[in-house]
C-alpha cells in the first residue's frame, strides 16, 4: 500500500505563500483596527466635553459660560476624573505630522509647553487654553486620544476643537459665534469648514481642521 504525504519542499512552498498573505493582510488589519480605536477615543472625549460644560453651565445657573468665571484647572478638577502630567513631555509629543504629510514639524510643544496637560484613565491627555469675558476669544481645546503613543498626526489621534461661549463644541472656523446673535450664512460655513478640512490634510494648519469634517461624518475616518 502507498503512502501519500506532503515532502519537506511542499510544506515550506505552503509556508512562504502563507508568510506573503500575512505580510500582505495584517498591516492592514492592524489599520483598520487602530483607525477604529481612534475614532471611538475621539468620540469618547467629545461627548465626555459635552456632558462637561453642560454640566457646568447647570451648576452655574448660567445659559452661557460668560460670566461664570470660568476657570481652566478648577473645571477639569470638577468635571474631570483626571490626572496632571508631571511635565509636558510625559503626555505630549513634541510635535506632530499630518495626514498628507509624514513629516513633524507643527512644534506643538514650543507654543504650549507652558500650560498645565491633564490625563485621564484611558490615556486621553489634553490642555485648555485662553477665554476672555467678552466673548472675543472662545476656548480652545487640544487633545490627543492616546498620548505619546503614535501615530502622532492631526486630524488622526491629535485635535482642537473650540468652546463658544453657549457651551457648544466646533471646529474654529465652522460657527464664527465669538458674540452673541452673530450669524453666518449656510454656504460661507461649508466654505469655511472645507478650506480648513483641507488646509489640515496639508499640512496648512498646524493644529487642526479636521475635527469639523470628522465630526460630521458621524466621528468615522474618510481621509
């Protein structure tokens, strides 16, 4: 009676072919699992932002965050179950690339370096900046939904959103509501919301604009 088997030549052929399909399959699984983290992380803190200064604004008895006396390391104290970074460097790369671009070179840490970062337990880091009482200067957020840990882009794991002075949460550019009652029409807000959509593939903007596309597009990446 014969005996069928595979030989030693046949069995590492099937090994290479495996190995290659891997190779090929698994970078882009990993992708598509790390794209996914990112965008839950992202939405995650957006709502927790929300929940944040709707809370505050109950708490003060205020339909605004004018004349609350609004105070940066008082809120996330709070509103916020997180901790301060030691230093900057601890939460925050020094700088970042972008989308269309490999390169880092926005020197996040130059500008900001000074402000105190805050982390929470699932490794969201992120600093509050600026907020004047007469509405000029809304709040600006930057965050990075998993720290220092890669892959370090804006518009990826890195953005800045703004707090208007009714609470709610936009891209810069989108809703120009910096004084109350002022309005802007539908297609100049589209328009606004493109040109920094695109200035931060490019790399245009140094800090953000991608967060208005993201958030409209349900917190789901198509760039």
């Amino acid at each position: 009676m014969k005996k069928f088997g595979f030989t030693l030549a046949e069995i590492l052929i099937t090994l290479t072919i495996i190995g290659i399909i891997a190779a090929i399959v698994m970078p882009a699984l990993f992708s598509n699992v790390e794209r996914a983290t990112l965008e839950k992380q992202t939405a995650k803190f957006y709502n927790r932002l929300v929940t944040a200064f709707s809370t505050y604004k109950t708490d003060k008895e205020s339909p605004t965050i004018t004349n609350t006396e609004f105070n940066a390391d008082n809120f996330v104290r709070d509103y916020f179950n997180a901790e301060r970074c030691d230093s900057f460097a601890d939460c925050f790369p020094a700088a970042y690339s972008f989308v269309n671009n490999n390169q880092p070179r926005n020197n996040f840490a130059e500008e900001y370096s000074s402000y105190n970062v805050y982390r929470l337990k699932d490794g969201t880091v992120f600093l509050i900046v600026g907020y004047n009482e007469d509405e000029s200067v809304p709040i600006d957020i930057f965050f990075d939904v998993n720290g220092i840990k890669g892959p370090n882009k804006v518009g990826r794991d890195f953005w800045s959103v703004k707090i208007f002075y009714d609470g709610s949460i936009d891209e810069g550019g989108a809703f120009p509501r910096l004084k109350k009652g002022s309005q802007t029409d539908l297609d100049e807000m589209k328009n606004s919301l493109n040109e920094r959509y695109q200035n931060c593939l490019n790399g245009n903007n140094p800090y953000g604009g991608c967060f208005g596309h993201f958030m409209r597009n349900g917190f789901k990446f198509d760039y």
